[in-house]
C-alpha cells in the first residue's frame, strides 16, 4: 500500500469534494471556500493518495500573526487507519518549515479523542479550552436596540491594544473567529482594524466578524466591558444586514460571561472546543 501527500491544484476539487461528502453528508464548506483554499497566498490545500486514490484532503492557512492554521482535515471512512492524517500531518510540518512560521495550531471538539490524539503525536499541546454560543435573529428586536449609533470603529492597532488589553488573559491570549485561533498581539489588531470589525463605545470592546461565509452569520471573536452593549451592537447588526445569526467565542472557564450573553439570548449548547498548539524556532 501507498500513501502519499501531495498539494492539490484546480483539478483535485471533484475528488476532494468527494472526500468531503462520504466523510460529512450534507456538508459544503470546501465548495464554499475553495477558491481561497487554493490562494496560495492564504495557504496550501493537500490531498492523499492511497494506491493512487485521493482519500484525504486538509488545508493549512497562513495567519496574520505568522503562525499557521491546519483545518479540514477528512479521510473518506474506507481508507482511514491507512496513514492519510500522518501523511497529511508531516506535509503540514513540511510547510512551516518551509515557510518559517511560528506555529501550528487546530481545533477540534473536547471529546473528539482521536482528532487529539494524532495532533499530539506531532507535539501539539492543549492550549486553549472554548464554548460558542450562538444568537438568532429571529430573537432580536425587529426594531433593533439602536446601539450601532453609540459605538464607533477602532480606527487605530494601538488603540485597539489599549482596549483589548484588559481581556487578553482571560482569553489565553488568543483570539478566535470562525473556530480558528490567532495570538492576540499587534499583527492581529492591525488585521481586526483594517477590516473594520472593532468597536467600542465607554472603554467596552468587541469584534464582530466572519474569516469564512459571512453569508451564515458573524462571529464575536472578543467581546469585553459591558456585555450587555456589546450584545446590543451584535443584535442591531444582525438586525440591519438580515444576517442569521452571530456566534460568541469565550473562553469554557468564564461563567460570568457566559451568563451575561445568556442572558441577552445567547444559547450555549453543551459543547467545548479545544485548540492546540506547537510553536516552532527554525
């Protein structure tokens, strides 16, 4: 048997959104984001072969703040246990060497074991431990709360430090959108104000934004101050853009927290998510 990595162009999509498909029916992320996956700019898409059959696919993102992202990581089910996430693993590896990035990171659910288990065969620790919550429009005010009007942009990286400085420990130091993780520091807050997704309003912060298919919802990747503003803000952009629904990624330890959004309609099932880390010194 042969397994070997290799990294995909235009003419693996088919056999790569078949992977898709036989590992997770009904899902269609790696048709929506595609043409970004294959950007190289933004990262590197990867296909497994066993005995010449494409059998896995994963992609790792380039991040702002010089780590990596490895994500979607699939293995059609009659070919796993075969060696596809290994091989697709030390091709990641590969790529940050080549590269010189700082780190690796993935994310997978707190139960998921074996997803865990083979990130930590290539010397990914737990570093941070997470919960969504999520917001509907339809449990918005129609009318919104008229929030939007009180806060306004941070305009400025250094301003944004400023803000979010309060808050960087309870998060672990890191930030999160769209269930990837970046290192809370300059090249984050210079990324987050030159979209546009930072706001303030009274000393109180919060990001709301979308990496992927903004067409689902945003995502509240730092939320700090008065929570209950902040929540309005969520509500009145939800409200406005018609958007289905934000989601809230906090940190599992922070109960406080996790009540204040209950309480403005944020419902948290009872799911944990986990990311794990290893940094590298070339």
């Amino acid at each position: 048997m042969s397994v070997v990595c290799r990294r995909a162009d235009w003419a693996d999509i088919p056999a790569l959104l078949h992977v898709e498909y036989k590992t997770m029916p009904g899902h269609k992320y790696l048709a929506a984001v595609r043409e970004k996956f294959l950007d190289p700019s933004q990262g590197v898409l990867l296909a497994a072969e066993v005995d010449g059959v494409v059998a896995g696919v994963a992609h790792l993102a380039f991040l702002s703040d010089g780590g990596s992202w490895f994500e979607v990581l699939r293995v059609t089910p009659d070919y796993q246990k075969r060696g596809c996430g290994t091989a697709m693993w030390a091709e990641a590896f590969k790529i940050c060497e080549e590269k010189k990035l700082n780190s690796i990171r993935m994310y997978t659910g707190y139960k998921n074991v074996t997803s865990r288990k083979l990130a930590e065969r290539f010397g990914l620790t737990l570093t941070c431990h997470t919960r969504e919550g999520v917001l509907s429009l339809e449990d918005c005010p129609e009318e919104g709360t008229g929030a939007v009007k009180e806060f306004k942009r941070v305009t400025d990286p250094e301003r944004a430090a400023e803000l979010a400085a309060p808050y960087v420990e309870n998060y672990g130091g890191y930030f999160c959108r769209n269930r990837t993780f970046w290192a809370m520091g300059p090249a984050l807050w210079s990324e987050l104000v030159k979209h546009g997704s930072l706001y303030e309003k009274d000393g109180s912060i919060v990001d709301i934004g979308a990496r992927m298919e903004l067409h689902k919802g945003f995502q509240m990747g730092l939320v700090g101050g008065d929570i209950k503003v902040c929540a309005d803000l969520a509500k009145d952009m939800l409200v406005y853009t018609g958007l289905p629904a934000v989601t809230a990624m906090i940190p599992a330890a922070d109960e406080a927290l996790k009540e204040g959004l209950e309480k403005e309609g944020f419902v948290f099932p009872d799911v944990s998510i986990i990311m794990l880390e290893k940094k590298f010194n070339w």
